[in-house]
C-alpha cells in the first residue's frame, strides 16, 4: 500500500519502544522521517503549540501522531486535552500506543479526541503488525 505520510511524529519516552515502533513502519515500507518527543511538552512544542495558551499550531505538522499515556510532566492524557483546547481541530490522526488496557484509559483517550487505542504489543514480531494496522484505520 501506498500511504499519504510526509512525517510521523512519536510521543513517548522509552528508547526501545520507538525503536521498535520505528521498526514496524520499516517492515511496512514506511520510508518517510520519523520524528520524536520524549514528553508530551516536546511534541507540543515540536506543533508550536504553547500548553498554557493554545492557540493555532506553527510548528511542524506531521502526518501522523503515535502517543504514549505514561510520561513524565503532562503525559498522553494532558497532550490530548491541550490538543482538545485548540481553536480548530489539529487534522492529524493521533492514535495512543500505550501498555495499559485499561478501559478507562481506552475510554477517556476517545473522549480526548484520540483516533485509536493500540496496546503495545507484546513480542517484538508484532509491530510489525501493529503499525500496519495504524496506517489501514488512519488511512484507509
């Protein structure tokens, strides 16, 4: 499949989960950059999006946004209600990748205006699998 992907930007603080990530869209043909941010403050500040004061992004706009919920300061929740606060919908798919199961987080990371729920996969041979699946329901 040919995917529209300019650039996806990774939320989360753990080396080997974006690495593992990062690999799931190789094994897919994903080619485009990957960017990242180890705390939802760096992603919001990779948008141009000041959390205080939301107001229109003016910094980078990614194609896609993969999110972790467990971060240090704001985390995937707090990223998510300053995206809610904007004045226009961001218009990029944010899907959380999280290793919690937990429907109350599946339910409120919906409220906040999540595109999907994935919880990390268990093995490594399954990201593969994942990051397929992310692209087919943001894409297709």
């Amino acid at each position: 499949m040919n995917y529209p992907l300019e650039t996806i930007l990774i939320v989360d603080d753990s080396d080997v989960e974006y690495d593992l990530i990062c690999w799931g869209f190789e094994q897919n043909g994903i080619t485009c950059p990957i960017l990242r941010a180890q705390t939802a403050e760096e992603g919001l500040d990779r948008l141009g999006i000041n959390p205080a004061d939301p107001q229109s992004p003016t910094g980078q706009r990614p194609t896609l946004i993969l999110l972790d919920l467990s971060m240090p300061g704001l985390g995937g929740f707090g990223f998510l209600k300053v995206l809610k606060r904007l004045p226009e919908p961001l218009g990029i798919p944010v899907v959380v990748v999280s290793s919690s199961n937990n429907p109350a987080d599946i339910t409120i990371s919906y409220q906040l205006g999540a595109t999907a729920f994935f919880k990390k996969p268990d093995n490594v041979d399954e990201y593969a699998e994942k990051t397929r699946d992310i692209l087919l329901i943001c894409f297709e």
